[in-house]
C-alpha cells in the first residue's frame, strides 16, 4: 500500500514526501479512504500509530477546494475544528497540519490556555480553516464572541478518552451544541471503554470503525521490563541504568510535580542533564524545555502524566517510569511515547513492593505479564523477601546469614528494617558509558539464584539500531 493509491492530492504526497514517509501505517490505511469519503469514523489508536497524520492529511485533502488565496477573512471559515485535552498535544497537531499542509493554501492556528488571549484572538480574526485547541480556551473565545464555529464542516475529538479522563466532556458539549448539526466527526481514543463508547453515540453518526492494535494492547515494538527495586534506591537505580545501559536519552515518568522536581534537581547534582515539565510550569517554559530536549541538550525529561500527554518525539529509545501510575490505562499512554511508527522502544518501570497493586492492574489491563530484570553491578533486593516476607537474619542452624549475605543499614536516623541483599557486595555502577551498547563485556555476572528473571542482555540488541543513532 502507498499513500499514493489512497488517493490524496499531488501537493498532500509531496509534503508527505518530505517527511520521508514511505509507507502508510496501519491506522492510516484504514482511516484515509473512510475520512476521504466524509464517513464518520471512531479510532482506537494509540499515539504513535501515525493517528494524527491519518485524520490530518484527508482532511486537508477534502479541504483543498476551498483553499484561497484571498486576504479576506470571509474567504477562511473554519471548517476544522480538531479538539485536544493537552496544550502541547494541540501544539503538536497543528505542527503536523502545518507540516503536511505547507503546500495548501489553506490557514490553521492553534488555541490553548495558559498564554495571552489578543495574538490568537488576531489569527482567528484574519480567518483560519483549521482550528486546534483545548476545549477550556476555545470556550473563552466563544464566550468573548472572539471565535465563530458556524460553519465548521468536520470535527475531530483527539485522545477522547484523555479528555473524558480530565472531565472535558460538558466543555465539549458545548462546543458541539455551537457546530452545524450536518458534519463530519472523527473521534480518536487510545483505548475504547463504555464511556467512550457513549460519548461517541451521543456524538457520532453511524460511523465506521478502525481499530489498529487490540483495545488497551500496547504497541507490539515496545519491549517492556520491570526492575523490582526498594522505592528508596529507586534514584540510585535510575543513575545507574541511565549511565550503564546506557540510556542516552529518556522521558521519566513521576506521579507528582513535586517528585517530578525533586528527582530532577537530583539527576542535574549526578551531572546528569535533565528537566522537569509540568503543568506548574508556564507555556512558553514547557515549549522551550521540550525543544532542549529534542536538540539533545538535556538527556532525561522529567514528566507528569498530563504533561507529558502528547508530547510528540520522534524515536524516543526509552521511557521509564519511576512510579507506576495509579491509573492504569496511563501505563499504556507513557510507554506509547516509545516505539513509536513502528520504530523500536524500551520502557522501563522502577517497581517497589509497595507498587504490586498497580502493577497488577497495568498487567491485567495489557493482558500480558511483564518481564522481570534484574540491574548489572547493582545491589538488588531478592524479590522473594519484600519487606513482608523477609526471613530473620539467624538461621536455624545458628549461622548468620551475613556469612553469605551482606546487611545494608539504612542511612542514619532513618527507621527501616534491615535489609538483606544478595551475594558479596558488588562494584558501584559504571560510571562511563560503554563504548558500544553491542559489547556485553561491561555485563558482569548477575547475582546468582534469582531463578524466574532473565538477564538484562536483550535490550543492546533490540535497541541496537537506535541507540547507534543517539548522540
Ligand atoms: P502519532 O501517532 O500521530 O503521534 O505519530 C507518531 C509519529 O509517527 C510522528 O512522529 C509522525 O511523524 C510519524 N509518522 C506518521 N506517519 C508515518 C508514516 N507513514 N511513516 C513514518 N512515520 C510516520
């Protein structure tokens, strides 16, 4: 299949030409005839699929003949009106109908909170075709009467379900009550649950169906592993992967701002370029952080899960979360931000004992079990004796245990039991990166009588064609 049997104007095959796509992917093989022939379409897809590209470049197909040239704002209705639950998802996709539209004349801006009202008030008034936005901001537009949606002939509701989540959906409600009844509807969801399910009955007419990968599956090019770690090693475990595996770039999930902060100001003191983004943090910090990120200036992108929604990084090798989500339908949208079109991905979760709730939730929801690693030339503790189940120190034969085991103490002042590693004590982590992720040789022995966990030796291998590719 290519893009150009789909059927998409000389202009749209050659923007996407540029972009050196190749092929379409699934979702767009799918999505593309039914769009281009003014179907109501609801998606599963994941970010990462292609989806943004699958609903943009029909829809600028279809808006093509209307495409103008004027000065006039009368000649550039809105016709597209595409809502998003996140500012940088809105900026991403208006960046891809840019992109793909650059040799259209046809107009598009961008509408989210958190930034000045009168530059976007002045783009809708010069009159724009594509309107991307977040549903609070467009709903001040309406109430300042800044904005006109009365001639809206296609509407797209981008991860629907991250929006049900964030409780837009009285806010998209509104919006719709202002859209023309005759259009077309495009909802994309990473997962289909009822509520999805209801919210497109209510919106929706008579649409097809396209469903990529399997509801709630995450994307197959992403291998998954779980390092079993106390919660107070986890940032030891996290400069150590990152120096020796080695990570050369990642986003690191946190649940909180505050941890997002914290774990930031403690990778930056191991010399370890990182930053944090949030919703604390203002519009054009976020903007600027991400753009240091994909120049590579900083390594590790500290994230919460709302702001981190969206973000949009093309061959990310890694994400790792440092604490499982509550929610587990998050799992799926943190890792879907590796792996992503195909290409290969790792994520990693740092999972403490007191984190098997979640994890059981995120396993049961992927229906599959995750593996299990055990860290190189790190201090791991036997998974077999979390805290409660770990045997008394004196064996029955009146032996210490420290005769095989060493006791780690915890650091002063600090009232944790005693735990028991395994095995003599192991050199620190590496503090150089290896000179290829290809030789093992920097991989020592694991500790032994882990039964039941595999050796961390796959990931150079899967990982291998990006990783030459990191800097
Ligand atoms: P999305 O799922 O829309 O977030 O897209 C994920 C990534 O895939 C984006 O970085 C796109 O640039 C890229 N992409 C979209 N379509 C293709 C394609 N047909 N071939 C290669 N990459 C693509």
């Amino acid at each position: 299949m290519t893009f150009e049997s789909l059927g998409l104007s000389p202009e749209i095959l050659r923007a996407i030409t540029d972009e050196g796509y190749t092929t379409p992917t699934p979702v767009q093989v799918q999505a593309i005839p039914l769009v281009l022939a003014g179907q109501d379409v609801q998606a599963a897809a994941q970010t990462g699929t292609g989806k943004t590209a699958g609903f943009t470049l029909p829809i600028l197909h279809r808006l093509q003949p209307m495409a103008s040239s004027s000065p006039s704002p009368a000649r550039h209705p809105i016709r597209c009106l595409v809502l998003t639950p996140t500012r940088e998802l809105a900026a991403q996709v208006q960046e891809s109908v840019k992109t793909y539209g650059r040799y259209l004349a046809l107009r598009s801006t961008v509408i989210y909170g958190g930034v000045a009202m009168p530059p976007q008030v002045k783009a809708l008034q010069a009159g724009v075709e594509i309107v991307v936005a977040t549903p609070g901001r467009l709903l001040d537009h309406v109430q300042q009467k800044t904005i006109n949606l009365s001639q809206v002939e296609i509407l797209v509701l981008d991860e629907a379900d991250r929006m049900l989540d964030m409780g837009f959906i009285p806010d998209i409600r509104k919006i719709i009550a202002l859209l023309p009844t005759r259009r077309q509807n495009l909802l994309f969801s990473a997962t289909f649950s009822e509520d999805i399910g209801k919210l497109s009955k209510g919106i929706l007419n008579d649409p097809a169906t396209v469903e990529v990968a399997r509801a709630n599956a995450t994307a197959m090019s992403i291998t998954q592993l779980i390092y079993p770690v106390e919660a107070e090693r986890k940032r030891a475990l996290l400069t150590h992967l990152i120096r020796t595996l080695p990570i050369p770039q990642a986003i690191v999930f946190t649940r909180t701002k505050h941890g997002a902060n914290r774990l930031c100001a403690q990778l930056e003191k191991e010399q370890i370029p990182a930053a944090a983004i949030h919703s604390d943090k203002t519009q054009s910090h976020r903007t600027r952080t991400l753009e240091q990120f994909k120049a590579g200036e900083v390594s590790i992108l500290v994230a919460t899960d709302i702001a981190a929604r969206g973000l949009d990084i093309d061959q990310l090798p890694f994400v790792v979360n440092f604490e499982l989500p509550h929610v587990p339908e998050d799992y799926v949208h943190r890792i879907g931000r590796t792996g992503r079109a195909g290409s290969q991905g790792c994520a990693i979760s740092l999972v403490s004992p007191e984190e098997s709730r979640e994890r059981q939730a995120i396993e049961s929801l992927i229906k599959q079990t995750i593996r299990e690693e055990i860290p190189v030339n790190f201090e791991v503790i036997e998974p077999a004796r979390r805290p409660a189940e770990r045997r008394p120190l004196r064996e029955a034969d009146g032996r210490s245990r420290t005769d095989r085991r060493h006791v780690t103490r915890p650091p002063e002042g600090e009232a944790v039991a005693e735990q028991v590693v395994r095995e003599p004590k192991v050199p620190r982590p590496v503090q150089e990166a290896p000179r290829s992720v290809y030789s093992h040789h920097h991989f020592s022995r694991p500790p032994l009588g882990l039964s039941g966990i595999k050796k961390h030796r796959e990931i150079p291998a899967l990982l291998g064609g990006l990783l030459k590719k990191a800097p």
